[in-house]
C-alpha cells in the first residue's frame, strides 16, 4: 500500500495511519511518502500512490473517488510577544514582513492570490516551502503569516511561541481530501478520511482550542 500524505501532517497522522492499515485492514506493507499537492499529483498519475491525503481534489483526473476529510480557514499568526495592532492586515505588514510559503506551493500561491484581492502589497516578505520553516521564522520575532490550523500543529507540538488569532479579512480556506483510485480499495479511503478527520480535530483542539476549532468545518465524501 502506497500513501502520500501533505507534509504538514503527515508526522501527526502516521501512526494511526499504518496501524488501521496493518491491523483493521490486514496490510502487510506500507510505503508513506510525505509532500504537497503537486507531489502527490505525480504519485497519482504515474500509479506511484494508491492514496493521497491532499489539499487538491484532482477533478480534472478521471477514474478517482474522494472523501472528504475538513475545510479549514486560514488565520493570522504573530510572534507570542507581539504587541501591535491585529485587527487590521495592512496595520501588521507596515510592523513585520510577511512570512509565507513560496509561490512554488500551492498554499503560497493562494495567500498571495488573496492579498492581491484585498489590494495588500507586503512591503517585505520572506518564503519558504515548510511550514515548519514558516513558523521557526514567525516564533522568533521575524514576521507574521497566514496559516491554517493544520499547517500549525508541528509548530505547537514543538512549543514554538505562536499568537493565533482570526483573520481580519475576507475569509481564505482550503480543503484536505482523501483521493485513491475508485473502488480499488474498498472501504479504507473512507475509514483514513474518517480517521484523518477525527485525529486533525483532536489535535487542534488540544493546541488551539476554540480559535482553532471554530475555523475548520468537517466535509462530506465529494
């Protein structure tokens, strides 16, 4: 059985991943790749994959079923000391630069996509392809960014000082799919969307509480 999974959670998800595969399943052998959307459009395509937990549904590839798993809106993180103004975007870019995924990501192409409707233009900014490097960036002081809950919880677990808080701005979300290969697993892409879903929740929760919770809302098999 082959998996890719998003980066961002794939530390998080791992373990009950391959043991419902292992144990309620019966798979012998398990190969997890961790990467981003595009990544896992490779994998698919060139049959290297069997599944892909993913930010891209992938409805321009024929022959795929898809499980929903959450939708999540982004959020505004800051520094934990920080101190300035939070109720407007262009208040915090005039303090701090902008720290945010590279235009080579998919989520990096959808932050700069928004800014641009919301005519911001970050006088500096600062990209990287991790968000684990995005937030080791935000919790030293060096900026703020705008990330979604999932693309927050490896920064947690390792108690980075993050300051999370609603986006004061037009709403910006995406969506985490389950895509395999139609019917060629039986029921396990809906049990990993359902155990994605469930493990997503409880992490977020736990290091985010409410202002986490209240932006994610669990989605239905598409």
């Amino acid at each position: 059985l082959r998996i890719g999974i998003l980066a961002s959670i794939a530390t998080t998800l791992t373990p009950g991943l391959v043991g419902m595969a292992k144990k309620g399943f019966g798979v012998r052998d398990v190969t997890l790749h961790a990467g981003q959307s595009g990544d896992h459009e490779t994998l698919l395509r060139t049959k290297k994959a069997d599944l892909a937990i993913t930010s891209n549904p992938f409805y321009d590839m024929e022959g795929l079923e898809r499980h929903g798993v959450l939708q999540e809106a982004f959020l505004l993180v800051v520094p934990e000391k920080y101190r300035g103004p939070v109720d407007s975007l262009n208040a915090v870019q005039q303090r701090m630069p902008l720290i945010r995924f590279a235009d080579t990501t998919s989520v990096g192409r959808q932050v700069t996509q928004h800014l641009r409707r919301l005519r911001l233009d970050p006088p500096e900014v600062i990209q990287a392809d991790r968000s684990s490097m995005v937030t080791a960036c935000v919790c030293n002081g060096m900026g703020f960014t705008l990330l979604t809950p999932t693309l927050l919880i490896d920064g947690f677990v390792e108690h980075m000082p993050l300051k999370v808080l609603p986006l004061p701005a037009a709403r910006l979300t995406r969506t985490i799919t389950v895509v395999s290969r139609d019917r060629e697993l039986g029921t396990f892409p809906a049990r990993v969307a359902e155990l994605a879903r469930d493990t997503l929740f409880d992490q977020i929760r736990l290091h985010m509480g409410n202002i986490g919770i209240s932006a994610l809302t669990a989605t239905e098999p598409g």
